[in-house]
C-alpha cells in the first residue's frame, strides 16, 4: 500500500506533468520566453516531484544490514539533487532572456499566456498547501523541497501573469524577458535555501535548539542520575539519532542502571517522535563534564 508520502508525492508528478505540458505549448505558440522560463520551472518542478516520490518510497525503508541507520538521508540528497536543477534552471532563463532582450522579438497570443500563468498558479497554491500539509505531518525533507518548488511557482506564475497582461494593456513587449529574469532571480533564492537545508543534514549537523532544549529538560528532570555528557545528534529524513552519557551512582545495580537507560530512552524517544536514541551508562566521579 502506497504511504500518504508516497500519494502526495504522486499528486505532484500529476499536476506538474498537466501544468508542463500547457506551459509548453503556449509559450512556443507566443513566443514569450516568460512562460517558456516557467514551462521550464515546472519540468524542473515535474523532476523534482519525480525524485521526490523514489526518495520517499525508499527513505521510508526500515534498516537492514547494510543500512543499519535506515535509509532517510536518500531524502536529503534529493533535496541538493533538486536544489542543483532548480540553479540550473534559473540560469537558462536568464540566458534566455538576455538573448530575447538583444533580439526584441514580441509576443502573440498575451491573453492565452496571461490566464494559463493565473491556472498554473491556482492549481499549485492548491497542491503546494497538501504537500506542506504531509511534509509537516510526516516530516518529509523531499516533500518539503517539492512544496518549495510549487510554492515558488505560485508567485513566479502570477508575477508572469501580471508583466503578461501589461504588456497586453502597454504593447511593452520588453517586459516578458525583464519578468523572466526576476523569475530566475526568484527560483536561485529557494535553490540556495534548499542547498542549505539539504547541506545541514548530509552533513550531520545537530538538531535545532529547540529539539535539544527538550532533550536536555527530559534529563535533567530525572533524579535517579548524577550528571550527562557527550549529548550527540543529527538527523537522517525525518528519522532524528541521539546519544548521550549518563552518570550513575556507583551503588547502583547494572540492572538499575539498565532500566534507568531504557526509561530515559523511550522519553525522548516519544518526545521527538521519530527518533533512534542510544544513552550510555558511566559511573559518576569518573565523566566528562555534567551538563
């Protein structure tokens, strides 16, 4: 059975492939390079949402022998996979329409291009909203980039929509190629964003402030321990990896000791849901520094 990651990712290669396709035809029957940069924006969009499906199919993967940490890192690199193609994108455009402000071609056809942009935008508020919706839920890094991808069309489609219709009202044509480059400038802000949020956990950065903070409260709380040390995490797809040191009375049974772990492991544990977390028994007077 499909996961509600997997449906939502499916939702997206639907709407993109249709919104693709319209973008396409119109942009090369006007000849506007403003709708043909965001007939290129939603097939980046379109392979984004592709990626983004096979990561969520496989991220969600229990571990096994060879992957004993699981498999959700494949979700961060598809979110720096789809960053990469989403610079790669707003680079053509800005070629594009340099070119296209050397030539001064105009465009035919304003009144179809303007309401395809105002249906594309419609359609992706709709579909970026549920994909915010399941990757808040079910806290998917892959779902969040395509919702980034769709929500960066929501305002690139309306913007191109506006400069479109000026130039139906103006007969400024030189504004399409003008739109299509803060289109472009637009897409490397979320390119850039989604290479910081990909970057942060391929490369084990630790978890937010607020995450340790509740991490450490579940520790201090606990009376049957001296001190903590060596708080260690990061986070792999929505799946978070925690070890800590914990310092016990030196009169204290190992199977005391034991449960004391095995209590602390399964509150923080169900504190931030998903989470893997392994605490380490050490006698006290014989640690690092207390927390």
């Amino acid at each position: 059975m499909k996961t509600q990651k997997q449906r939502a990712a499916l939702v997206s290669v639907g709407s993109n492939t249709t919104l693709v396709l319209a973008k396409v035809v119109v942009g090369v029957l006007s000849g506007s390079v403003s709708v043909l940069s965001e007939a290129i924006h939603s097939a980046n969009d379109l392979l984004a949402a592709l990626i983004a499906w096979w990561s969520v199919r496989y991220s969600d993967r229990p571990p096994d022998e060879d992957h004993p940490y699981g498999h959700g890192k494949i979700e961060s690199i598809s979110g720096a996979f789809e960053a990469g193609l989403i610079i790669l994108a707003a680079v053509w455009i800005v070629v594009e329409a340099v070119r296209k402000l050397i030539t001064r071609q105009d465009v035919d056809h304003l009144g179809l291009c303007a309401a395809v942009m105002l249906v594309s935008g419609i359609v992706n508020i709709i579909v970026s909203r549920y994909l915010y919706r399941v990757a808040k839920k079910t806290d998917s890094l892959a779902l969040s980039a395509d919702a980034a991808h769709l929500s960066a069309d929501v305002y690139t489609s309306f913007g191109v929509a506006a400069g479109l219709t000026f130039v139906w009202w103006t007969g400024w044509h030189i504004l399409d190629p003008i739109v299509a480059i803060l289109v472009a400038l637009f897409i490397l802000r979320i390119g850039w964003n989604l290479v910081r949020d990909a970057g942060s956990h391929l490369l084990d950065e630790r978890l937010p402030q607020k995450e340790i903070d509740e991490i450490s409260r579940i520790l201090n709380a606990e009376n049957r321990i001296d001190s903590w040390h060596e708080l260690r995490t990061r986070k792999a797809g929505s799946q978070r990896h925690i070890d800590v040191h914990i310092a016990v009375r030196t009169s204290m049974t190992f199977l005391e000791a034991h449960n004391v772990a095995d209590d602390l492991e399964k509150q923080i544990a169900s504190g931030l849901h998903p989470a893997h977390v392994v605490i380490h028994v050490d006698p006290a007077g014989e640690t690092g520094p207390s927390q």
